[in-house]
C-alpha cells in the first residue's frame, strides 16, 4: 500500500492504510462464512460474497498523505524514491541559489567554495577526542548522487537541529579531494525551505 501497488484501484494510500485493519478483519469473516457454508444478514450465497463486499466497502474519510509523506514511505520500503523526488518542489529554488550538481563536484578544484542541495540521507555524530566536541558525518543526496559533508563542531553546535533525516538541506562548504573520494566541508548548513533566494 505504502509504496503505491494498489493505486490503480483508484482509493488513496491514506485510505487503504487506514482501512488495512478492517479490511483484513472482514476478509477473515467472510472466508470463515464460506468454509462453514453459512450466509451472513449483509452477504448472498457463493462467490458473489466478495464482490458484494468490494463494491459495498466503505473507506474511512481520511486525507490522502502529502507527496513528500508518500515519497518517504516509497525510499523506507524499496529504496529508491518511485514516483517523484522530494527535491522535486524546490527545482526553480535551487536554479536560483546557483547550486552544484553532486555529480559536478569531481570536475570541481578542490578549496573551491560550493552550494550544495540535498535530501540528508544518513548522519552519524560523533566526539571529538581532542575537545570533546561533537561533530557529524552527513550523507547528502540529490537527484544526481550523493556525497558526504563533513560538519565540525564550529558549524554543527549551530545547525545540529537541521540535520534530520530526510530533511532536505542547502549546504554551504569548500570541496575537499585530500582523499580519494570527494567530500564537503561545511561552512554553513540551512533547511531548504527557510533559504531565501536574493
């Protein structure tokens, strides 16, 4: 239900979730009517038991999630997000803050200074042994890759509430390719939906 299976029936996702319960209970019922040759007040004899239940049913009267809740169900159970992506919304945002591509930054000198926008994707904070102070490794994601963000406990005592899973964020930072692979230093961490384009 979750990840958009029985959308071709035609009831939102919020519904079917919500019915799942009852649905399930019914279904029982009506297989212990039939295996005990029984009639039921609301039910007719044979196989027309469950096709007078299909088009009787009554739906609770929920609202249907919002994209962004149906996409974060799709990424939990199957990994990918299906129909759509959450940064689908702040496209033109993101055209605007003159943001890099994570698939650009290989081609990117390193030190350069770089936006970066993305879905937070995994964090692991950890304490530093010389301060000890806390810092975080931070898996950003966009539409093109992912990449890791480094947050040292100068930026991370200021934006450790904005780095929640599956929040999209706007990360401010200087490309680092001391290693093999490429990561971000960041400068500055912002929720994407609080950046104001200038």
């Amino acid at each position: 239900i979750k990840c958009g299976s029985f959308d071709p029936m035609g009831v939102s996702r919020a519904k079917l979730s919500e019915a799942l319960d009852q649905v399930l209970a019914t279904a029982q019922a009506l297989q212990k009517q039939q295996n005990n040759k029984q009639k039921s007040l609301f039910s007719v004899s044979g196989n027309r038991d469950t096709e007078v239940l299909a088009n009787t049913f009554l739906y609770p009267d929920v609202e249907d999630w919002p994209q962004s809740k149906r996409l974060l169900f799709e990424k939990e159970l199957l990994g990918i997000f299906l129909t759509g992506h959450p940064l689908k919304e702040f496209e033109e945002k993101i055209k605007d803050l003159d943001v890099t591509p994570v698939s650009e930054l290989i081609k990117t000198p390193g030190r350069k200074t770089v936006k970066v926008a993305g879905m937070v994707i995994n964090s692991k904070e950890i304490t530093t042994k010389k301060n000890k102070e806390k810092m975080a490794f931070v898996t950003l994601e966009d539409q093109t890759g992912s990449v890791e963000v480094l947050v040292f406990p100068s930026v991370f005592k200021e934006v450790e509430f904005y780095i929640l899973p599956d929040e999209p964020i706007m990360v401010e930072g200087t490309v680092d390719k001391s290693k093999e692979v490429v990561k971000i230093k960041a400068i500055s961490v912002t929720p994407l939906r609080e950046v104001r384009v200038q």
